[in-house]
C-alpha cells in the first residue's frame, strides 16, 4: 500500500520534450505545483541518447544535438519552478487523477487536479516482429544502440545488418559510424524506402547496400549472430547475409502500458490514448500530448503539442472553458487511412487543436474526404504515403448542429 501522499496541482507522466515543454508552460500561465515523473535516472526523454543534430532550431533557435536539447529542456523546467522527479515509475492510473508511482523510497500515491500523460513511443523489438531463429546476442533496436553507444560507451557488434528505412533508421546508421561499426546492408521490404530524399543518399555515401524488396526471414546463430537469411520479395529467392548483429529500426508504437492498465480509452487506431481538440482524456481530468498520441513525430512537434495542451489544461484548471458537457463528434477513419489524432471533437467550442492528424498505412493516390452523413465537408486529391504527417485544418470541417461521427476515407484512383 502507497504510505505517502502528495498533492499538486498538475502531474505529468514523461519528462520528455512534451511533458517537459508542459511543464514549463504551466508554470509560465501561474499554475502552482506541477510535478513532472519520470522512470529513468534523467529528464529529456529520448533526444537523451540521440547524439546527432538537428535539435530545437524553433525551440531554442539553435542547431543541438538530442543530449544537449534534452539538458536544456530540464533546465528550463527547473528555472520555472517545476519539480522533476526522475527514478519515479508511474505504476498506475486510477479515475479522478490518483496516480500510484514506484520511487527509490518506496511507493508514492499522488492526487493531482489535472494529469498529463507524455509517455511517447518506442520501437517494436524483435520479440514483437515474430522473427524465425534463436535469441542470440547482438540483436538491438536503433534506441536501445544509441543507449549503448552513448550513454553506455559500448560496441555491440561490428557489421550488423539495419531493417527498415524510417527516418529513425538513417540514425542508427549515424549512431554506428559514431562507434565504428559498419553495417553490411540496409534492408527495406518495400519498392521504396519510408523516409524522405534524399535519405537514401546515406546509405550510398558510406557504402552501404540499400536492398530494396528484400525482407527478414531468420536470424542464424545460438550466443552471437552469425548471419540473416533474406528474401527478395520479387522472385521469392533466399539467400544468406554474413553479419554479427542486427538492428530493428522504426515501426514504432505508442508507449501505452499505462494507459492501457488504466480506466482511460484507448484508440485502437493509433494505440495511444483517445483525445479531443484540447488532448483530453475519456476521463476529463487527464491529457494527453506527445508520441503517445500517435507514432511518430519529431521533438519538436511534441514540445509544441506539450505547451499548446498545457495552456488548455491551465484553462481549464482556471475554468475558462469546461467542455465537459457538450455534444461530442466522433471520427471514424477507414483503411488504408491508418489514424487520425483527435478522435473527437467537442462541438461549439474554440480553440484546441488547430489540425486533424493523419497517417495511411500503405502508399496511394486519389481523394481525401470528410462527409458527415452524405454531406461532403473537406476533400482534396492527394499521393500519400506511409509514415508522412497529413494535416487537415479543423476548422474547415463545417458540420452541421447534432453531427455525431464524420468519415475520414480515401478513394483510391
Ligand atoms: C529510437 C528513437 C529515435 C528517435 N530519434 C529522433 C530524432 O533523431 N529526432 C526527432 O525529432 N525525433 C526522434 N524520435 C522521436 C521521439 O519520439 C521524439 O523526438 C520525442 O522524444 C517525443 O517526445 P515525447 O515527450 O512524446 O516522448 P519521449 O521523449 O519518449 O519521453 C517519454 C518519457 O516518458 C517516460 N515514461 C514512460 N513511461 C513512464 C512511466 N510509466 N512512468 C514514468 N515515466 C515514464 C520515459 O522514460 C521517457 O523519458 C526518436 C524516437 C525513438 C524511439
């Protein structure tokens, strides 16, 4: 049973860029006690163990590699008066914002008049990529490298192969050269890779192989890997890679135990928490901000989502607004559109979010629409890919009184 008890005024989960950049904010608009938790020895979040830029250019107006962004969003928490609490697991979350945390001294029950949840995202490991073959040692995300390679001083493995092509992906190959070591080859199931030209320059430039259409099928090795059997999703022909490692990159999801413990809703769409235009929770005394929302954005996205949800939550702790009651709009997205971000939208009130966030789960070209009811109420004709941020202005969905769900859906061409 928890044997202290603290109260305060806002309890944020995650002193990452968004929790942090909300806590600043908070303190900024007058809130009093805003207590910030986080599991690890330090506050930043993942820019932590990032070391590469570019970090902060809208933020701080300078060019930071991810530890240095992280020092200075910590540092300004701590100016404004936040109190971060770091080694303090939040372990639960209960209705009304009781929050059970685990912390070197045993546990800590917290009552907090509004809860921020900024817990973010991580990539899916191995274990959740149901690839063939044992569990031999050097078997990593591109996180869990940057961990060990600058936080931790260590070289896992010499010529591991890289899967995926996310932005993420063109770290790990950064964070490997930092560290010597020099993967065989890039791997991308796909015709294309994910991220952005001119990416796919990097890969080149160091002398790299970029296998395009070629997936994972095994990981050959007992205690170190010894090699990857792939297979060239064209001509179906497998053939064996020679490597002493690997590195799952991207695919990422968002950080929801808690949440999904928790009395809160879930959006099966996104796996993070279900929002409305000011980040609030099914239960109105939590928010939500950050890459638990959905995966993924940058740093800078979420320190600008953390500041614009921390002023709704000092709103509403000053009882500017109370959108509690109003009738709520649902939205309701359909393959291949993979999640949009809010998930409702309380009628008749301002502010909030200015723009719907999109993603679709595969590439296609055609027709964006929005309809409530027969009624069209935004459409464009647009190529989209996976993985790309799609933004739709919220204001510009124009429905009329006693609307209860909008259709978010593509035609195809
Ligand atoms: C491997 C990796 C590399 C990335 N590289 C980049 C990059 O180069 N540039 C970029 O812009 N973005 C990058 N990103 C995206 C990254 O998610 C964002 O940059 C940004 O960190 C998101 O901020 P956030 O505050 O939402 O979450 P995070 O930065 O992830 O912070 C969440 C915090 O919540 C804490 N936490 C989680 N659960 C609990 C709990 N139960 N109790 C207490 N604390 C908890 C975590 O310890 C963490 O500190 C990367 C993401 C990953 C996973």
């Amino acid at each position: 049973m928890p044997h202290k008890i603290l109260q305060v005024d806002v309890a944020i989960v995650g002193a990452g860029p968004a929790g942090l950049a909300a806590a600043t904010a908070l303190r900024h608009r007058g809130v009093d006690q805003v207590v910030v938790l986080d599991r690890e020895a330090q506050g930043g979040g993942i820019p932590r163990h990032c070391g590469h830029p570019p970090f902060g250019m809208l933020e701080f107006h300078r060019i930071l590699t991810g530890p240095q962004y992280a020092q200075r969003l910590v540092t300004q928490a701590i100016n404004a008066g936040v109190i971060l609490l770091t080694r303090h697991s939040v372990t639960r979350l209960l209705p009304g914002g009781e929050l059970e945390v685990a912390t070197p001294d045993g546990l800590v029950k917290i009552l907090a008049r509004r809860v921020l949840i900024a817990t973010g995202v991580r990539e899916t490991p191995r274990s959740a990529r149901l690839v063939t073959g044992a569990r031999p040692q050097g078997i990593t995300t591109t996180g869990a490298l940057q961990s060990m390679v600058y936080l931790q001083g260590l070289v896992p493995f010499k010529r591991p192969v890289v899967i995926g092509t996310e932005l993420v992906a063109f770290s790990a190959l950064m964070t490997a050269a930092s560290a010597g070591i020099k993967p065989v080859a890039m791997l991308e199931s796909g015709a294309r890779i994910t991220a952005r030209y001119p990416c796919q320059l990097l890969p080149l430039f160091k002398g790299i192989p970029l296998l395009l259409n070629t997936e994972l099928t095994e990981i050959l090795g007992i205690n170190t890997v010894q090699g990857v059997s792939v297979k060239d999703t064209k001509s179906g022909q497998s053939r064996v890679i020679d490597c002493d490692g690997v590195i799952f990159t991207g695919q990422f999801t968002a950080e929801a135990t808690l949440a999904r413990m928790s009395h809160l809703e879930l959006d099966p769409a996104s796996g993070g928490l279900q929002i409305d235009q000011f980040g609030r929770c099914s239960d109105p005394v939590y928010f939500a901000a950050g890459n638990i929302l959905r995966p993924v954005e940058t740093a800078g996205w979420s320190y600008r989502e953390g500041t614009s949800v921390a002023a709704w939550i000092a709103d509403d702790l000053a009882r500017v607004a109370d959108a509690t009651n109003d009738s709520q709009v649902i939205l309701n997205c359909e393959d291949p559109i993979k999640l949009v971000v809010p998930q409702r939208i309380i009628a008749g009130q301002a502010g909030g979010f200015k723009y719907l966030q999109l993603r679709v789960s595969r590439p296609v070209t055609g027709e964006l629409l929005i309809t409530a009811e027969n009624n069209q109420l935004w459409s464009k004709k647009m190529s989209l890919l996976p993985e790309r941020r799609i933004l739709i202005p919220i204001a510009a969905l124009n429905y009329p009184k006693g609307t209860q769900t909008l259709r978010v859906y593509f035609k195809e061409q």
